[in-house]
C-alpha cells in the first residue's frame, strides 16, 4: 500500500465505549499528525509525533490518548467520548523538516458519538 | 502569530465559470511556506501546490493558477473554466518556522460547480 491509510473510515460509538483509531503510512515518513475536523471549523491539529516521541499536545482532553509504536503506525484511543467529539479525524504524515509537499493525509475517519 | 483567512465560507458556481478563492495569510517569519490543499468528498486531503515566502512568481498548472502576492499577505487560487469534479473543499494553509514546521490551515472554502 502506498500513502496514508485510516481505518476505520466510519465509527459510532456510544459515550462509554472505548476505541481506537489506527494510521499506518508506508512513505518512509518520520513524522505523523492527528488532526481534528469539526463541522465548519478550521483543522484542529490535536498530536504531533516525530521519531515516536510526542512533541506537541494541543490542550487535547484526556479522553483522547494517543499512541506511535513506530515511524509507521499512529493510533488514537478513545474512551468515554462527548456527543461534541463526533468530528473527521485526519492522520497525516511528513518528512521532519521537509516540507516538498507539506503533509501526507489519509482519508479520516468519520466518528459518531451517541 | 500564524493564521490563515479564507472569507469565502462557500462559493456556488456554473460549470465553465472561472472562480477565484482567496487566502490571506499572517506571519512574523520571513521564511514561509504556503500550501494549497483540495478535500474532495472522499476526505482526504490532496496536495496541490506549495510556495515558498521567496518566490513570488504566479503558477499556472492546467485550468489552475496561483497568485502568491507578498505585499498583500494573499495567496490566492484561481479554477478557470470549472468543472463539476472542482467540486470540493479547498483549504489553504501555512507553514512556519516560528510554528515549529507545523501546518495551520484555514477555515476552508466549499466549492460546488453545478452543472
């Protein structure tokens, strides 16, 4: 596979429920994004990882903790989610300190909460 | 501090109309990267062009054109004859070293081409 790939593409979960959302990109990339889009709001960038370490954390609420086993693969759990959380969450990937063509992106996934 | 503005929350045009979305910019950097981004309804986000605080020259690409005007903080992205498969989201976005490499997006700008 090639790019950034997000699964699930779509999740309804209830507020109790604990998920996680996964990102795997295969571009030779050191660097990966979770981002947060909101029904007519700007991108929210939530996490930043380069070389697996995080280095920014915007303020995100604890019910949202995320995780870089490696360079590859990024995941966001969630558990005991608001109504006001249901939002597109974007991975993206780069190459730390290159910016040729900004961010890679995936295609999000779509998360419900009831 | 880093922001972008793109005031055309949405625009609606007919198929072969030429339409303009508008991006200005804030930054204290002197050394900055501009990007345009299209977000069709499939999600994610796809790349279109990147231009760097030194190079002012317009681009042309196709039926796309960027007019990347310093003076003016604006960096704005033209469609000529527009096509229903224009439709999409466009974000513009920044990129800084003041803001540790990282992108700030705009609010974005929904397009719809009607046919």
């Amino acid at each position: 596979e090639t790019g950034v790939t997000q699964t699930p593409r779509h999740l309804v979960m209830g507020m109790t429920n604990k998920k996680s959302l996964k990102c795997e990109q295969h571009l030779g990339h050191n660097a990966m994004y979770w981002y947060k889009q909101s029904a007519k709001k700007p991108l929210e960038l939530m996490f930043v990882y380069n070389f697996k370490e995080q280095t920014e954390n915007n303020s995100v609420p604890s019910r949202f903790s995320p995780e870089c086993p490696n360079s590859s693969h990024l995941f966001l759990h969630l558990h005991t989610l608001q109504p006001e959380d249901s939002a597109l969450y974007l991975c993206a990937s780069s190459q730390w300190g290159m910016d040729l063509y900004g961010y890679t992106f995936g295609s999000g996934t779509r998360l419900t909460v009831v | 501090a880093q922001k972008v503005t793109q005031a055309q929350t949405e625009i609606s045009v007919v198929e072969k109309e030429d339409v303009t979305l508008d991006c200005v910019y804030e930054t204290r950097d002197t050394t900055y990267y501009l990007f345009w981004y299209k977000q069709p309804p499939s999600g994610e986000l796809v790349f279109l062009i990147r231009r760097n605080s030194f190079d002012e020259q317009n681009e042309i690409s196709g039926r796309y054109s960027w007019n990347f005007q310093k003076s003016t903080s604006s960096f704005n992205f033209t469609i000529t004859a527009s096509q229903v498969v224009d439709s999409a989201v466009y974000f513009c976005a920044l990129r800084t070293y003041e803001y540790g490499n990282k992108l700030v997006f705009g609010a974005g700008t929904i397009l719809r081409v009607k046919s």
